[in-house]
C-alpha cells in the first residue's frame, strides 16, 4: 500500500460489554487494511454507572466527567495492548479515532452526549485524537448517526446490490447499490433489549448463542404490540437508542399485551425469544421496504456470534446471509476499525457525513482533533 498510514480505532458500544481497538493501515485512496484487534472488557462498577447515565440522575455531570475520565483510561489500556501486540509504536500511528459511550441521542432536540475524555486520552498515549463525530452532522440538521455507511462502502462495495448489517446493541444497515449508491439507518434494537433480559434473569451479560431465546416461543401479541410502536414506521433519515428502547418501554408492551399483574405474563424466556423475533422481524420488515433488490446480506458486530439470531435471519430474508468474516474484515472488528477510518477521513478532508444516510443538509467532515 502505498503512502499508507497506520490509525487505530476505537469502541465501546451500546452493549458495554468491551472496548476494541482495531489497528488499521489507510493508503492514500482509502483503501484500508485490518492489522490487528485487541479488546479489554468493562469493569462491571464502570459499566453499571454509564448504564445509570442514560438517565438523569442526581449530580450527573459531575458523575458523568469521573466516568469520561475513566473510559479514556481504559481506552488508553486498549490501546497500549494493541500496541504491544503489534509491536508498532505510537509515534507511527496519525490518530486514533475515538467515538466515545453515547447516553443520549436526541436528534430531534438537536444533541446527542457521548462520553469522552479525548484531551486525557491524547495525554496518556502520546497519540492525536479525534473524537466527537457525531455533532457536526446534527449541527448541519442530520442525525448524526449511523456513521459507519461511508466506511461500509469503501470496505465490501461489490457488482452485487448488498446490504451491510451491524448487530450491536441497536441494528442498523448500509444498503450499497449497484449504482454506486449508499444509504443507511438504524433499525431497531439488536442485543441491547435482549442482554437487558438476560441480565436481568440469568444474572449473564448476554445470552450466549441465544439459547435462552431458542428454549422459548415467541408470544405473537407480545411481537405485534412492540413492532406497532410508531418508531418502526417512521421513514429514513432515522436513528435510535436507549432513549426509545429500554425495560421500562417493554415493561409498558408486555403491561399493554398482558395486563399489569406480571403473573399473567410469559414465561422471561418466551419474552427473550419474543425479543429476538423483535430484532428479526424489524430488520427483516426494512431491508424488504428499502432494499428489495438486495442479493446478499453481511453481518458484523457482537450479534454475529448468535447463532439463533442468524438462523431467524436467514430465515426471514429472500437473500444469503453472510459474515463479514468471510469477506476481508472479522465481524467483531467492524465498528472500531471504522472509527479508525473516519479518523483518516477527517485527516484528509473526506467528508464521511453522508446526507442520503443522515438526512443532514450537505456533507461534513466529521471530529474534532485533540493534539498529544
């Protein structure tokens, strides 16, 4: 690769279950290439304080700053793993692109709050950093998310009408058309609703291979009353989180579809397969609405791994299903090595804002740097 430059990228998604950091070497086209990924997993009192944060609280900002602090600690940790796996040192690598932990998405309301400490993170790996992706494309009226279409494009465009899907706590697609095309939007919930369950019932942090949710039936009014919230129906430019989806919003589907004594309601695990047909169904109901012609589907993120998850997919679509894995990049690296490129994007003046998938007015470049 010629001209190439190394950028590390770097995440911590909605399911807090670890941070990644993924090394990537960009040419001077963009093309990038997966070096290496290390991963360190959240401690269980960091996780827990930056799940309370999604929600006001008492002394929120002063908590909210501590646990900026402490994610760019940790992300530091990563980082410095990765280095000492792949023996490259930082001064070779141009940035790191560090997307933060979100706890609030309001486009509507014109914000959106992801926790970070990118000056602190700079500081403790003598490396530059941008961070703060999202807020230029909100300022320029989109979303601000998802992000990573641009990244999908560059990575798997192919002859074939594609659709890339990342199943991290919220789904959102990339759909590439064979006309050079790229659009994209969250779906709805992925893991984030059912690990919500399972960790509120099996005391695991996620249900591994779904099969939880495989030794359960889905309850059809269950399904139907949540896929009936007005979300679902809105059209693209869209996007979600824990704003909209949480236990206390299934807490009011299973109150509306059962009744308020909770003795008359499904057994948690025939409410965990219903969450996983919610995941299915609503992922499968908008790649058969806004990407009819798509002839094949990747999939990246933690929801890879979820074999009960795949299966239902497979099922509910008219086109193969397939990882990332077998297509250049691992599935789990995916989101991290796209904040690494985003990173690349803001080095050279690429505006990786695309309003076909943010609704935003033009294209923006995206980040703010944090020099070491």
């Amino acid at each position: 690769m010629s001209a190439a430059r190394f950028y590390v990228g770097l995440m911590s998604g909605t399911s807090l279950d670890a941070v990644d950091a993924v090394l990537l070497q960009i040419n001077a086209s963009g093309r990038a290439r997966a070096l290496d990924c290390a991963s360190i997993s959240l401690p269980a009192a960091l996780r827990a304080e930056l799940l309370a944060l999604n929600a006001p609280g008492q002394d929120e900002l002063g908590r909210a700053a501590l646990v900026s602090a402490e994610l760019a600690r940790l992300y530091a940790d990563t980082v410095r793993k990765l280095l000492e796996k792949t023996g490259v040192s930082p001064s070779n690598i141009a940035a790191i692109g560090a997307h933060g932990q979100t706890v609030r998405h309001r486009p509507d309301l014109g914000y959106t709050i992801q926790l970070n400490a990118p000056a602190l993170l700079a500081e403790l790996t003598g490396i530059d950093v941008i961070a703060d992706f999202r807020s230029r494309d909100i300022a320029a009226g989109g979303q601000g998310a998802p992000l990573v279409p641009a990244f999908h494009a560059a990575q798997f465009a192919s002859e074939q009408a594609r659709v890339i899907l990342n199943l991290g706590g919220i789904a959102n697609i990339t759909v590439l058309g064979t006309d050079g095309s790229t659009r994209g939007f969250d779906t709805g919930p992925a893991n984030m609703l059912m690990d919500a369950w399972a960790q509120r019932h099996l005391r695991l942090p996620y249900d591994a291979d779904g099969a939880w949710a495989a030794s359960g039936q889905a309850r059809p009014s269950l399904l139907d009353n949540m896929l009936a919230d007005p979300w679902f129906a809105l059209p693209p430019p869209k996007s979600t989180g824990r704003d909209d989806f949480n236990l206390e919003w299934l807490h009011i589907k299973l109150q509306e579809s059962f009744g308020a004594d909770q003795a008359a309601w499904p057994s948690a695990a025939d409410i965990q397969a219903s969450l996983l047909a919610l995941t299915t169904q609503s992922i499968a109901n908008a790649i058969r609405t806004y990407a009819p012609e798509a002839e094949q589907v990747l999939v990246c993120g933690g929801g890879a791994r979820n074999k009960t998850l795949m299966s239902a997919l497979q099922a509910a679509l008219p086109c193969s299903l397939d990882s990332t894995d077998n297509h250049g990049l691992p599935a789990q690296w995916v989101e991290a090595a796209a904040f690494a490129w985003l990173a690349w994007c803001h080095d050279t003046g690429k505006p990786a804002g695309l309003p076909d998938v943010t609704g935003a007015r033009k294209p923006v470049i995206l980040g703010c740097r944090h020099l070491a």
